[in-house]
C-alpha cells in the first residue's frame, strides 16, 4: 500500500510527485495541479502532502500518512472554498501560517483546492510567499486548467498535469476502495464521463441514478414548447431538491453554531443589531454557495444530456463499439439516433451548449433551460 493508491489512472503525475518526494534535486516549494473537475486532483494533492510528511516517502499506514490524508496533519492545511472567490483575508492568514517552520512533520503543506478561485488581491497577497518561501514550506495549488489561474501565480509554480482517468481504472477504484461489483462500477464510471466523484454517487446511490434518468428522459420528451417549459422546469427541480439534501441541514446548523457563539438566544424573535449583521453576513454567504450549487449541477445535467446527443451520432456512424456514455439507456439513445438527422442532433447539441455558457453567465437557469429545451424537440 502507498499513498498514491487512491490516484487512478495519473502514473505520470505519480511518478513525478514521487520522485520530488525521494529526490531533494527534482523537489520544488510551489506546484500547481490542474486537471478536469473529477480527475482526481484534490486526492493528488493530498497524496503528495502524505508523502512529503511520511518518513518512508508515502507509506499509506503511518501517522503522518493516516493524517495527511485524512486532513487532520498539523502541519498540513487545505484551503477548499465553495465561494465564487477566496478573499484577500484567507490569503493572508494562508501567508502567516507559511511563514512558520512545521511543528510536528517534514514540511509545511499549504494546499489550495481552488487557486483558480484567487483573484487580483488575494493573488497578489500570496505571490511573495510563493516565490520566496520558507525553507520547509510547499505550496500545492490545484485548479481544472493552467488558463484558469493568474499569471502571476502560474510563473511561480511548477505545473503538473493530471489527464482524465479511464474509465477502466476508475471503475477498478471503485471495486477496491468501495466495494462495487464490477459491472455496475464500469457501467457508473461510463455514465459519469470519466468523472470519479460522480462514477462513486452513481454507483452507490439509487437517487442519484433516478435523477440522472429523468435529465436524459428529456432528449425523447419534448415535442413543443408546453413540453420543453415543463422539462426546464423538471431540470431546475432536480437542481432545487439536491441543493437541500446537501445544503439546508448544513446551512441550519451553521446558523445555530452562529448565534451560540455569540451567545444569543435561538428562539429570541428579534436579536441585538450586532447578531442580526453577523448572521446576515452568514446567510448572505449560503445564499451565494446556493446559487453556485444550483449552477453546478444544473451544468452536470446537461453534460448529461449533451452525451445523449453524442451516443446518437456514435450509434448513427455506426462505430457503436467505440463505447456509449450511455449504455445502460440504450433504448433511449436509439430512438434519438432514429428520429433525429445528424445535422438536427448536432444543432441540439449547440443549443445545449449555449445554455451552458449562459448558466456559467449567471442567466436564470429556466430562461436559459427554456430557450434551449424548444431546440431539443422531436418530431412527432
Ligand atoms: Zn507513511
């Protein structure tokens, strides 16, 4: 066993982070990983943190390792944001704790889930201390593509690219780590695109699979505009209810750690101005990270959809044995491949595609959701 177990399908990444690891001549003090969403980057980054603090280089069973990865290392701290942007004050507090020797491990890991998320002030505020470190300090920024990150930032760091793992190996992970069968872990890595975190939901939850189900029913729904309304409805409601099966108890239970802190009381049916503002700061915050998961999965579903289109023109060409994203909704992805031409299914793809843009946008997801719905119609 070794750290990097839990890396699927990167043994090229692996064996360059290794290497820095055994090799002080090939070991830098900043790095940036990049990689797609769901290609694994964050558990690199953490492997890479585990084995820089294990005495045998990566072990996986020491304490050093166990801590590393599971987040509770001292010397090892992970800056994951669900904000839009990290702020200048998280950079700051990031570059103070740089400036210490580690307490207990080899180095100080700094780990920033999201580099792409810095922006021109918290940027700025971190370059000195990316360039300049101390001794026993490494950066390790991870972001989905070099273009996503700062300049500035980027011409500091040394960058390793992660590539999108098989789905072979992911489905292998899933055997191993979760104890799929073989079978349903393929068929989940097919369905998720290549993406673990998604492969793993799919394989393991039944909700997921059924809401997965209805986003691809859509392709054979829509026959007018009645029915296209109603299916951007159908996708902002399967957006809404995942949104509060992750997000409302977290969001509660935030707000009362909120108000004990500040000693006030829960059931109190008007507070004193100083815990009305902090607790409207809070919910101003929720409300953003609701915003964005909303976005987010909105994004997934239709690049669920969109591969519906992309298995018609496969089965169409008639290269079917090159693999189906959709395989376990065969019967679907054939009655798209027979009742649209391939210059229709490649317009249902664009308009997918601009829907997308205007999500990302910030255009509200049923405007956008509509719009592209009336160019997803069947003929009847
Ligand atoms: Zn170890």
């Amino acid at each position: 066993m070794t750290v990097w177990d839990d890396v699927v399908g990167q043994d090229e990444t692996v064996a360059t982070l290794d290497r820095a690891v055994r090799d002080p001549a090939a070991m830098t003090h900043a790095w940036l990983l990049t990689g797609p969403p769901g290609s694994g980057r964050s558990t690199a980054a953490r492997a890479f943190a585990a084995a820089l603090q294990c005495a045998e280089h990566g072990c996986g069973t020491c304490k050093e390792c166990r801590t590393a990865l599971d987040g509770t290392h001292a010397d090892v701290t992970v800056l994951a944001t669900e904000n839009m942007q990290i702020g200048v004050d998280t950079a700051r507090d990031l570059v103070a704790l740089a400036a210490r020797s580690p307490s207990v491990g080899r180095y100080r890991v700094l780990l920033v889930e999201d580099a792409d998320r810095l922006n021109d002030s918290s940027g700025n505020a971190l370059l000195k201390a990316i360039e300049e470190p101390s001794e026993r300090t490494v950066w390790v920024l991870c972001a989905p593509s070099l273009e996503d990150v700062l300049v500035t930032i980027r011409s500091r760091a040394r960058h390793v690219r992660l590539r999108i793992p098989p789905a072979q190996a992911i489905a292998d992970l899933l055997h191993r780590r979760d104890g799929i069968d073989h079978a349903t872990a393929l068929t989940a890595a097919r369905a998720a695109q290549n993406h673990i975190g998604i492969a793993r939901r799919l394989a393991r939850d039944e909700g997921a699979r059924s809401r997965r189900a209805d986003t691809l029913a859509l392709a054979v729904r829509i026959d007018g505009v009645g029915t296209a309304v109603r299916g951007a409805e159908q996708l902002v409601a399967i957006a809404t209810a995942e949104r509060d099966s992750a997000l409302s108890e977290r969001h509660a239970t935030e707000k009362a750690t909120l108000l004990e802190q500040l000693g006030a009381d829960p059931s109190a049916r008007t507070q004193p101005p100083h815990v009305r503002s902090q607790i409207s700061a809070l919910e101003k915050e929720q409300k953003k990270r609701e915003r964005r998961f909303i976005t987010d999965v909105v994004d997934r579903c239709l690049v669920d959809l969109l591969s519906v289109y992309r298995d018609a023109l496969v089965v169409q060409s008639g290269a079917g044995d090159i693999g189906l994203v959709n395989e376990d909704h065969r019967q679907l992805v054939d009655r798209v491949a027979l009742a649209l031409r391939p210059e229709r299914i490649l317009a249902a793809m664009d308009a997918i595609g601009t829907a997308r843009e205007r999500v990302a946008a910030n255009v509200p997801p049923q405007l956008a959701l509509e719009a592209m719905a009336v160019s997803l119609q069947l003929p009847r």
